[in-house]
C-alpha cells in the first residue's frame, strides 16, 4: 500500500500528538524523540548531551547499583537526578529527558534534587506560544536557581558538599556580569540544548576549556647544572562563573604536569592534580573514596573564578647535562577519572590536552668565581697617611690672614711709637 507523503506526515503527527497526550496523562515519559519531531533542534543538541546519557555510563550504572546499598542513598537515590523520570529504575535510560527539565514546577535549591515535577502535563518553560500541547511561561527557566535542582548536592549521611556548581556561581556573582547557567551554557554555548560540548567530541570540550582558562608560564632564561631549574605556571579561570572542574569527582580528572627533557630523555616530570579529595568515615586519605562513601573534605583545590593559582615546579638540573633542557607545561582533562576506571575495572578514558607551553632553556657555564685576596695585616697595621692639602684654599685664607695681622700689627706698633714720641715732644 502507498500512502501520500503528507498523509504520512499527518498520520504521524497524530500519533506523535495521542503518545503525547496520552504519556501525559498517564504521567509517564514522553520519549524525547516524540518532543523531537516537532522541536528538532532541541532534540538534536539534548540528544548529544549529557543530559541524554545520564544513566548510561557504566561507572554510573556500577557505583548506583553499589551506592544503593550504603545507608541513606536509598535505591532510587540516583536516578533522583540522572533519570528524574524513572520509576524504580524502569525508564532510566531515558535521562533527564525533556519533561524530566519542562515539567520543572519548584526548585528549593537546598541541593540533592530539591525540586518537584508537576503532574499537570503542562510544559513549562521561559516563554509559551501557541503549541499543541498545554505550555505555561515560568520565570524559573530563566534563574540559575533551575539548574541547582541537580547540580548542587551533598552526602545524605555526612552532609558533604559533593558538588556546589551553584553554591560557586553564588559566591563568584559580579565576577562574569551578572550572566546566568543558561546564558553561558545555553544562549552562548552552540546548540542551546547540547549544554555546551557534546559527551561524544573531546576536542571540542578540550577548546572550550582552554577558552575559559588562561595559561601562563615564567621561564628561566637560562639554568645551570648542578643547580634548580624553577618555573612558575600561571593560571586563571576566566571563563566560568564557577569552580574548574566543577561537579563532582566521578565525573572529571584535570592536571597539570611538566615534564623536562635533554636529548629526548626524560629527566624530570611532576603533575599537580585539580580537584576534591574526600576521606571515608575511618579517615583514609585514598583519592579513591567515591561521593557515597564521603564522610569529609580532605582537600579542595580547583581553578575558582576571579582567583588565579599560580603553581611553582622545581628540579635539579643533572650536573652531567650540557647545551639545553627542554620543559613542556600541559593543562589535561579527562572525562572519567582514571582512578575510577581502575577501581571499577573499566577501561581507561583518552585524556585531552588543555593547553600547552613550551621552552628550550639553555644550560649555560656557570660564570667564573670571583678570586678573594685576604688583605696582608701589615696594610692593615700601617698609619693612615695624612691628607695633602695640595693648593687647598683654607691654606691660601691661613695665608692671608696671617699677612694682614702682621701688617696690622706693624701699623699697630708705628702708630703707638709716634704717639709716645709726640708725647716726649
Ligand atoms: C533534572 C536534573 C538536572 C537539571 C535540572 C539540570 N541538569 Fe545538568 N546534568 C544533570 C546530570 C545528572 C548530569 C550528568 C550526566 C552524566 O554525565 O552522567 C548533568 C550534566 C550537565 C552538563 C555536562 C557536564 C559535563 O561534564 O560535560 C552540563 C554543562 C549541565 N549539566 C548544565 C546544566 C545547566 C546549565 C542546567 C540548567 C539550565 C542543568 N544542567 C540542569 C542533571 C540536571
Ligand atoms: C536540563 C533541562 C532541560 C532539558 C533536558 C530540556 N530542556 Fe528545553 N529548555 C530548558 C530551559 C532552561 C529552557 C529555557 C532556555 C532559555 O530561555 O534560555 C528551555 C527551552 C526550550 C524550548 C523553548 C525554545 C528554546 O529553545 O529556548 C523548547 C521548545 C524546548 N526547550 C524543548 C525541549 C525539548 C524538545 C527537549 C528534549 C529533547 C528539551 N527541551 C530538554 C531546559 C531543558
Ligand atoms: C506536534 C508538534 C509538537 C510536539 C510533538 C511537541 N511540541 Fe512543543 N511546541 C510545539 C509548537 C508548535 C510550539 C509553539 C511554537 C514554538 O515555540 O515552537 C511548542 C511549544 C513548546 C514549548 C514552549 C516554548 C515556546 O517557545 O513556546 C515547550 C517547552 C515545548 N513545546 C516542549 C515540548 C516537549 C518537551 C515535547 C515532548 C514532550 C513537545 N514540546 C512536543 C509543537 C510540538
Ligand atoms: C560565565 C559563563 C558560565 C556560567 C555563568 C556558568 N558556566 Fe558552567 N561552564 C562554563 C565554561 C566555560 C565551562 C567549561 C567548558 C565546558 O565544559 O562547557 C563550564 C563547565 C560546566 C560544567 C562541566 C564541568 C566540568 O568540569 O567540565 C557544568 C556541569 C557546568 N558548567 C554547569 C553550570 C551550572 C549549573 C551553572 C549555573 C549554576 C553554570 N555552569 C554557570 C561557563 C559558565
Ligand atoms: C543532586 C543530584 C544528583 C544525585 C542525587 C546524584 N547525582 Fe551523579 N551527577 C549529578 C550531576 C549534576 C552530575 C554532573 C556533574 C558535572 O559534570 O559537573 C553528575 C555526575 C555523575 C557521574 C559522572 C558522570 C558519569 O555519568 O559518568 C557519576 C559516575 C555519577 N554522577 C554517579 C552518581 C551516583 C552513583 C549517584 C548515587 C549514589 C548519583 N550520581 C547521584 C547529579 C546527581
């Protein structure tokens, strides 16, 4: 049987608009590929988001089955945020779907999916047109205070902070003009509903983080073997108006390592790693704690907004080493920490480069020492000589004056000897 294409078309659309409808009422999900194909450039970024695959990876899927037997996570505890929709788990594979986001009724913003959907079937958002489906305007989609439905969150057991996104661009207001979570990763960032970069591209996350972060480097001008080699790197967070990384530590590794090299062969490398470290409740210091089992904060150091770090590395130059040392700086990310791959037994994810600098220092002769004379004591002994005066003008004033006393005093004496005579007269 052949069917016109815009019969097709209008019995598609039919479809589409029952499964809506009656998935509405029913209050189940809406795949979001029905909302797709009205709505195909929302669809087409949501889809290559992390929002679509948030109950997909498997280091989610293994630390949920895990967490859902620590105490006060509860088996749904999870998917609360990464498949809001799910009922049980059943569904999770839809992620935080699009009504999971435009059913968004109130957001308390205390954190750990401090939100509640509402059961109306009415699709909220920024503005509402004309739709075939019951839409409301809601100024919530237009406040950071939306997104802190998911992205703020602490332990159910110890209360801590395990992601404070919200909690920074709070604290960091004033520092990017006043711009909200979707002005920068919605309006500015390309393809509106893809968030900012898509999980699947690497480069493209590398380039926007290497936009957001500026790198800079003080090299020596030259070193000397058998002595330190300093440099201090530089870097600022000016592009988020949040921590970077920000989120929580399963979901991100960022470094920034250096490396020193002479004829290609390695001769120094040290990396500096950004980011939270928890401890358990018996107090171990293992990067390896995970957000479920976090009883406290053992270290917290990220790139925050409007402060910048500056990181000092430093190593002895090999005595043996002649004509110059190579030193690379690399800013690196990786989406799923390597320590989590490892723990769960999964393969290890690429790590992508940030940024990059680099410089060939030049190892140079150290200049020759000064030669130290010690003074013999017999100088020392020796009588300081007396100034020569030579043709001073205090000795020539002496001069002048003694001149004219004498002939004042001659005067003196002629005067008083005619006196004495004009007296005998
Ligand atoms: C219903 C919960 C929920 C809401 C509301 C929500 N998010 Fe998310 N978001 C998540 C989850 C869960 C993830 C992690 C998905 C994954 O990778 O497993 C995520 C991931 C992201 C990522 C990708 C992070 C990365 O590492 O690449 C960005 C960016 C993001 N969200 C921005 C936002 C913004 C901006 C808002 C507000 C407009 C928002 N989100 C609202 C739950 C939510
Ligand atoms: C993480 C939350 C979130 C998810 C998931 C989400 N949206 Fe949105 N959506 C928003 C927000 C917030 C706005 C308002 C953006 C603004 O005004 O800048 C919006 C706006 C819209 C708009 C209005 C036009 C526009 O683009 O601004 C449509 C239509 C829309 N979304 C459809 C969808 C569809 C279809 C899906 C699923 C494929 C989806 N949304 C998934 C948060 C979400
Ligand atoms: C049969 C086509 C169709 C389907 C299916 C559909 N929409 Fe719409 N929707 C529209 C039209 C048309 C509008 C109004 C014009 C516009 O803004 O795009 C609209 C408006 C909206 C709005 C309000 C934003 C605005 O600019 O008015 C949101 C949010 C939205 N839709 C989300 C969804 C979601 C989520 C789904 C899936 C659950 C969905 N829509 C399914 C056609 C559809
Ligand atoms: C001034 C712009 C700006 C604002 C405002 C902003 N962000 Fe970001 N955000 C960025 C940039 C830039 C990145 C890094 C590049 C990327 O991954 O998109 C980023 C990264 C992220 C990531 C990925 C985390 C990571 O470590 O890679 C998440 C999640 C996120 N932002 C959520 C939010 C939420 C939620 C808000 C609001 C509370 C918000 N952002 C406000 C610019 C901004
Ligand atoms: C309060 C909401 C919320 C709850 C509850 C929550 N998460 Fe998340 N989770 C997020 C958000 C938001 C992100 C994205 C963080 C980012 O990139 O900044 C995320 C990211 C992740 C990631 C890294 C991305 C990925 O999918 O590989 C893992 C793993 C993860 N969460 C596991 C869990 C597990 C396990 C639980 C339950 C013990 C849980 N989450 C509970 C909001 C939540």
């Amino acid at each position: 049987m052949r069917i016109r294409p815009a019969i097709r078309a209008g019995i598609l659309l039919a479809v589409i608009v029952v499964a809506v409808v009656a998935a509405q009422g029913a209050q189940a999900q809406t795949p979001a590929a029905a909302c797709g194909a009205c709505h195909a450039q929302e669809y087409d970024g949501w889809a290559a988001s992390a929002h679509a695959h948030a109950a997909e990876s498997r280091a989610f899927q293994s630390l949920a089955g895990a967490a859902s037997a620590v105490a006060g996570w509860g088996s749904d505890g999870c998917y609360r945020c990464h498949a809001p929709l799910a009922q049980g788990g059943a569904g999770a594979a839809a992620g935080v779907s699009c009504e999971a986001c435009h059913l968004m009724e109130r957001v308390g913003g205390a954190g750990n999916g401090d939100f509640s959907l509402a059961t109306d079937g009415v699709l909220r958002s920024a503005k509402a047109g004309r739709a075939p489906h019951p839409t409301s305007a809601s100024p919530l989609f237009g406040d950071a205070l939306f997104c802190a439905a998911c992205h703020e969150q602490y332990h159910p057991v110890s209360g801590v902070a395990l992601q404070s996104t919200y909690t920074e661009w709070v604290n960091s207001a004033g520092s990017h003009g006043g711009k909200t979570c979707q002005t920068c990763h919605m309006a500015e960032a390309s393809g509106g509903h893809a968030f900012g970069p898509s999980v699947a591209d690497d480069a493209a996350k590398g380039e926007a983080l290497a936009r957001a972060i500026t790198l800079e480097v003080r090299w020596p001008d030259s070193a000397q073997a058998g002595r330190a080699l300093i440099v201090d790197v530089r870097l600022e967070n000016t592009g988020a108006a949040h921590a970077l990384p920000t989120g929580k530590p399963e979901g991100y590794e960022m470094w920034l390592e250096m490396a020193a090299t002479v004829g290609g062969q390695t001769v120094f490398t040290e990396s500096l790693p950004y980011g939270v470290v928890f401890a358990d409740d018996e107090g171990n210091y293992d990067p390896r704690v995970t957000s479920s089992d976090a009883a406290s904060l053992l270290r917290d150091h990220r790139l925050f907004p409007g402060r910048a770090v500056v990181e000092r590395f430093a190593f002895v130059v090999p005595a043996d080493v002649r004509g110059q040392v190579d030193v690379e700086v690399r800013l690196m990310y990786r989406r799923t920490p390597s320590w989590l791959s490892e723990r769960l037994g999964l393969p290890s994810v690429p790590a992508m480069l940030v940024r990059r600098a680099s410089a060939a220092v030049p190892v140079v002769e150290p200049p020759p020492r000064p030669t130290y004379v010690a003074p013999t004591p017999t100088a020392t002994l020796a009588p300081t000589p007396t100034p020569v005066l030579e043709g001073s003008g205090t000795v020539e004033e002496e001069g002048w004056l003694g001149s004219f006393l004498l002939v004042a005093g001659l005067v003196l004496v002629s005067v008083a000897a005619w006196a004495l005579k004009a007296r005998a007269v």
